[in-house]
C-alpha cells in the first residue's frame, strides 16, 4: 500500500490522542514543537473567565493606586517649586 507524507501525518495523529488533541488546537505547527503536554482541564469557562477578571481588576487597582501617587508625587514637587 503506498501512502504520501500528509496520509502518514493523518494516520499517525488520528491514531494517537495526544497527538490529535495538539493537532485540534494548534494545527501542524503544534505537531512540529516539542514537550507540549494536553492537560485535564479542572475549571470551567466561567471559572477562568471570572479568574481573569479578578485578575485584569486587580492589576487595574495597582495601575491606579499608582497614577493617583505619580499625581500626588508631582502635584507636590510643584508646590514645593512655587
């Protein structure tokens, strides 16, 4: 039986889940890397999506408890040079 390369590839991932896994998310770039790993997910969408919010509103207190301090820091430095 003779097969071409992309019959190889296709039977070789098909066959194998890990390989399949790689290939439904990153396609044949995936398949060309090495050490990729398919985990268990143990969170759910809302789950991450409601982390990440937590996240992005707690980097945005910091971004704007550190505004608010550049804003003191030079509204004093030009009273200081009046």
């Amino acid at each position: 039986m003779w097969c071409n390369k992309f019959e190889l590839l296709v039977i070789a991932v098909l066959s194998d889940p890990h390989r399949r896994a790689i290939y439904d998310c990153l396609g044949k770039a995936g398949l060309r890397e090495q050490g990729w790993q398919v985990v268990q997910r143990t969170k759910t969408p809302r789950e991450i999506r409601e982390e990440y919010e937590q996240i992005a509103r707690w980097v945005g207190w910091i971004t704007g408890k550190q505004i608010a301090l550049n804003v003191c820091i030079y509204v004093k430095k030009k009273a200081k040079s009046v």
